[in-house]
C-alpha cells in the first residue's frame, strides 16, 4: 500500500513540506490561483478555496 497523496481539510500532515490546493478531479489541467501552503508534520490541513478542493505536496525543484 503506497502513501497517501491527497488531503481533505482537517486531517493532519503526514510529513512537514510545501503543499498546494488541487481540484477533486483535475489534476492535470490545474486550477487558477491555488493556495500554497507550509505545514509541520502533525498540523491540520486548512479550508480550502471550495468544496471540491484538496491539498496535495508539492514537487521539489
């Protein structure tokens, strides 16, 4: 079993890292403006901008 890659808001942060607002179901076309998060690991997830939305890690570059 492989490590979860999406959140809802409200469930904690497994690893401490950057994370950025997703659509549900658009992940390849993106969503305008996300928002662009930093949490420790163990800190909550925010709301996000809509219902439809979750948090997701973003790539390192």
């Amino acid at each position: 079993m492989g490590e979860k890659t999406e959140f809802r808001p409200g469930e904690k942060a497994p690893n401490t890292a950057h994370y950025i607002e997703i659509g549900e179901k658009d992940y390849i076309m993106g969503i305008q403006n996300p928002q662009k998060i930093s949490l420790n690991a163990g800190e909550r997830f925010p709301e996000t901008s809509n219902h439809n939305r979750k948090w997701t890690k973003m790539e390192s570059n």
